[in-house]
C-alpha cells in the first residue's frame, strides 16, 4: 500500500476511535484497532470467534475487558456531550 492511504487511513482510525471514546491517544487508536476487528470477525465470522475463545481463554478476557472499556468510554462520552449547557 502505499503510504498516503496509509497516513490518510490512520488519521481516520484516529478519528474513529476519539469519536467512539474521547481519545486519539496512540495506545487507544491500537486498541480501537484491535476492537474494530474482532468486532468485525465476531459478527461475521461468530463460530472462528468462538473456536479463538475457546482456544485463547486469557487472550478472551483481554478482549472482553477492552469491550468494557471502550463501552465504558463511549458511554461517559455521551453523557457528557448530552449535558444541557447552562444559559
């Protein structure tokens, strides 16, 4: 690939990710990553999802608490931007 798609799809990855969580930290970005694809594979591909839990139960717990976190984020991030301002 060459690297202005790669520079122009990291910019929407981080856009994704401080839109989905609050942060574009780099740490965040690849959790995104990481979230975004199993995700992915989870909804399209659930038996290889179950067949990699079953497989991997401490990689599993990674993922199920990097699902809570970001939930968790977003969560927070919407309540926040749902605030009535203050006239």
């Amino acid at each position: 690939m060459n690297s202005e798609f790669h520079t122009e799809f990291e910019a929407l990855v981080e856009k994704f990710s401080e839109l989905l969580t609050g942060s574009s930290s780099p740490e965040m970005v690849e959790k995104i990553k990481i979230w975004s694809v199993y995700n992915h594979i989870h909804k399209t591909m659930p038996a290889l999802a179950s067949h990699w839990n079953q497989s991997h139960p401490e990689s599993r717990a990674i993922i199920r608490s990097l699902y809570e976190e970001v939930r968790q984020l977003n969560l927070e991030l919407k309540a926040k931007n749902q605030k009535p301002e203050s006239e």
